[in-house]
C-alpha cells in the first residue's frame, strides 16, 4: 500500500481538545488513531532502528530520568567519544543485521567543536553505507546544525521531554525555550526533525496532552515523534515512580497518531518492560518505528529474538528505506 493523501495536516490544536482525545473511550480512541494511520502508512509496516551510544555518561545535566548524569551515582561508566572507524564498524553490522537507520547519540550539554569534527566524519560514514543518519547531541546552533546537514545528516533528536508545565520538575540546567531554538536551528538548516518525549514520570493526563500539542503546534510537525516509556534506573531521581497505567501509554501514542498523521510515531525506550500485548497495543493506536539491538544508549532493548517472534505473532514486516524516507518528505 502507498501513502495516500489526505486532510490538511493541522497546528492550530487546543489543550481542550487534545485532552478530550486523551478521555475518548480507549475503542473510540485506537479506532481514530488506527485510521488516520492507515491514510498515510502501511499499517503491517515497523521500521527498524539501532541505536550507539558514542559517548557515555559525565553529562553536566540534571535530567532527572537519566543515568548519563554526572549528579547520579548509578551503574553507568563514563567514557569518551568513540572513534569514527569503531562507530563505522558497529553500523554496517546493524546494517548487516536489518536496520535501515543508524541514531547516534552522546551524553552531551551542547558539542565542542572539536567533537563535532569527529560526529560530522561518522555521519558521513553511515551515510555512504546506505543508511538513513539520526544523531542527537544536545542543544546545537545554526552553523552545527548546517555542518551536520552538509555531512549527510538526515535527521536530528532533540526531544522537547514533556509540558512546559512540568519540566522545571524534570530538568534545571536548560529551558523549554533553549529546546525550541535547538528545534528551529535543526529545522533552518533542512534537517528532518526527531522530537518527542518520556512518559511515566509522575506527569499527569494535561502534561501529556502538553507535550503532544506543543509538538503538533510548531510551524512544522517534527517528522519523527519519540514517545519513550521512562526506564527507571536506580541512582536517578526518578527511580521509585509510580507506574504509567499501559493503557495510558498506548493512549499517549494514539493521540500522537491522530496529531500528527504523517510522522513516523516512534515506540521509544521502555519496550523491553513492556509485555508482547501493550506493544501491539501500540502498533495498533500507530505506532511504526522501534529500536531494536540489545541495547538503547545505556539501558536494555528487547534482545533480537524476541522481537523476530513478536512481528511474527503480529504479521508485521520491516520497513523499506524508501516508505521510510517518504515520511520526511
Ligand atoms: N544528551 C543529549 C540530550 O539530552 O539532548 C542526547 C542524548 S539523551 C540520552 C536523548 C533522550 O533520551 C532524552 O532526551 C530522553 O528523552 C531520553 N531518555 C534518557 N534517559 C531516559 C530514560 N531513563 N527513560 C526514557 N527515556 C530516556
Ligand atoms: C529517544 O527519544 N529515545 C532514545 C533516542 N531518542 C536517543 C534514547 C532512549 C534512552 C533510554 C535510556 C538509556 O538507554 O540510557
Ligand atoms: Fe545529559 Fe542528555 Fe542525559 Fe540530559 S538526557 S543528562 S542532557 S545525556
């Protein structure tokens, strides 16, 4: 099936509304989400991510959720860039392995320059392979963000987290506000967009409605939306959550869906402790991008066989490049 067009994408949601998408009956709900998802993707489609982590820990960041902060003790060992030809070797064997794109990701506030030298050689690297390039390195300007893009970067994470209403409770060290002009100067430069967030931090239902409405409301949906689970790492601030409902996480990925109909919705972190049933769930209300390979950044992935027999179960395929890169058109 090929995408067909159709109702103008919308950036004019209001709180209200999106809150009521949240409080539809959860079959209303995956119904709407499943059929704008049908409009614009093959719905037996999943693309298939992997992820390296090519610098490790020490971040002078306070994100409460995360274990690469220097300001919690837990179980990460801090280590330096990689070099470019450990970086190229790692992705031609996901590449080997089935991936179509290749996300590189470091412990970082902002890159120095001299860092950004070796990213722009491995972006170029994983580009000549064939593969489809994401990295996310913290906050950028104009001139990194257009360094990256000429070395063949397709796409740039940077991930807005939650509510602007909420995060002064998640993160101290850097503002909504510096998030936004990271997404505009991506944006300047003609890179794809991958912005989304983390759920199960102790948010509530308007904070996820926040975060989905501030995305699908900026001048240009991002054309990758992460909805991470949050893995709770002991040592974080965040360790000793209560839990999301799985129910709500699966609504949190429906009303992306609906929001934004023509991005890649991408089922983040948290699969590895989610059960086989809640990730259909989510495939159902839209979602169509996972990362697979045994690790995310720091924390554990589903391992490779488990979830060969999950798309078996489901009929689901993985997505060719091309249906892949017709998203970011
Ligand atoms: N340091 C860069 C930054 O934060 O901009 C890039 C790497 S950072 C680890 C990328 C994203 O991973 C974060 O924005 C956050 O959304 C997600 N993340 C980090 N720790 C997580 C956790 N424990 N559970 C779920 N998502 C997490
Ligand atoms: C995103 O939104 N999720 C990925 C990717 N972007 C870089 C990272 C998830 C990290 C989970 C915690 C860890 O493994 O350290
Ligand atoms: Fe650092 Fe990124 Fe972790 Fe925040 S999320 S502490 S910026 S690595």
């Amino acid at each position: 099936m090929t995408a067909v067009s159709a109702a103008p994408l919308r950036h004019d949601w209001t709180r209200a509304e999106v809150e009521a998408l949240f409080r539809l009956p959860f079959n209303d709900l995956i119904y709407a989400a499943q059929t704008a998802h049908r409009r614009h993707f093959d719905a037996n489609q999943v693309q298939l991510s992997t992820l390296l982590s090519i610098k490790t820990g020490g971040c002078p960041e306070d994100c409460a959720y995360c274990p690469q902060s220097a300001g919690f003790e837990t179980d990460v060992d801090a280590s330096k860039l990689l070099a470019v030809e450990a970086v190229l070797a790692e992705a031609r064997a996901a590449k080997d392995a089935g991936a179509s794109r290749y996300c590189m990701g470091a412990a970082w506030r902002s890159p120095k320059e001299r860092d950004l030298d070796r990213v722009v050689e491995m972006v170029r690297g994983v580009k000549a392979m064939g593969l489809e390039t994401c990295v996310t390195l913290g906050m950028v300007d104009g001139d990194q963000a257009l360094r990256l893009k000429a070395a063949g970067l397709d796409y740039y994470n940077h991930n807005l987290d939650t509510s602007p209403e909420y995060y002064g409770a998640i993160i101290t060290t850097r503002t909504y506000q510096d998030r936004l002009d990271t997404l505009a100067a991506v944006r300047d430069a003609g890179l794809n967009v991958c912005c989304g967030g983390i759920v199960g931090m102790g948010e509530d239902l308007d904070d996820r409605a926040g975060l989905l409405v501030t995305l699908a409301n900026l001048p240009d949906h991002p054309e990758s939306v992460p909805i991470n689970l949050l893995v709770q790492v002991e040592g974080t601030k965040l360790a000793g959550t209560a839990p999301l409902d799985p129910l709500d996480f699966v609504r949190t990925i429906a009303v992306a869906r609906i929001l934004m109909p023509a991005s890649m919705v991408r089922l983040s972190a948290g699969r590895e402790q989610m059960s086989d049933e809640t990730q259909a769930l989510c495939f159902l209300a839209g979602a169509n991008s996972i990362f697979v390979g045994p690790k995310l950044l720091t924390t554990d992935n589903p391992e490779a066989a488990r979830d060969a027999r999950l798309f078996d179960r489901l009929g689901l395929s993985p997505m060719p490049l091309e249906s892949a890169a017709q998203a970011a058109e």
